[in-house]
C-alpha cells in the first residue's frame, strides 16, 4: 500500500465587492511539503465574474493571478517573496486579504499523488 501524505490547500476567490462577501471560486493553491509539491491552479469564467461585478478587469485579474503561479513556482519573477522556502510562500499566498482576490481558509488532507489530489480538488471546487 502506498503511502498517504499530508497536504494542505487553499481556495482562491474573487471577491468583487468586498462589503458583500460574495465570490468566486478561481482557483486553487495546493502544497504538499512531504513530495515538495507547491502549484497554483486557477480558470477565470469571464461570464460569472461579470454578473457579479461587470467593472472588473479580466485582465489585471489575470495577472495578479499569474503572480501567485509566479510565487508558488519561485521564479524570480515572483519577486522576493518567490525566493523564500516553499511553506513560507504557502504561507503566504494562503495569508488572509482584503482585497479582489482573497483565499478561503487552508484545509488539510491526505493524498497519494498530489498532482491527482490538486485536479480532483480543482474540479469539484473550481469548475
């Protein structure tokens, strides 16, 4: 039997008006420390984002995204945040905001392959 490890994840939100708490589920950050396994996943639906907030900018709000798979992947276009350890820019990207994009709590579990693990999430959660 394989073995099973611990792996915690966050859900990343657009959150249009950020008063009414209302949002979007847009992706998802997925980090597995035991199989130093750090990605982001996110899918934009252009058609629900503007029925809650036709002002919003698909375009900044793909790049702020690119920015978190920017960090999770620690290219050094992610900036100085992109160069620290792979919990601490979990930590970080999972950090609460109050901004357009907010993540949802982290939640932990227990997978065998966390690429397998994150798409499942990803599917039921995101699309």
């Amino acid at each position: 039997m394989q073995d099973k490890h611990l792996f915690e994840y966050a859900v990343i939100r657009i959150v249009p008006c950020v008063e009414k708490e209302e949002f979007i589920n847009a992706g998802i950050i997925f980090y597995c420390a035991p199989k130093k396994f750090l990605q982001v996943k996110y899918q934009l639906n252009e058609k629900k984002i503007h029925v809650f907030a036709d002002k919003l900018d698909i375009k900044e709000l793909e790049k702020r995204l690119d920015a978190f798979t920017q960090i999770a992947n620690g290219s050094k276009e992610g900036g100085v945040i992109a160069a620290l350890p792979s919990a601490s820019r979990f930590r970080w990207l999972s950090a609460t905001k109050s901004t357009v994009i907010q993540t949802s709590p982290v939640h932990p579990g227990l997978c065998i392959d966390p690429y397998e693990t994150m798409m499942r999430l990803f599917s039921h959660l995101v699309s």
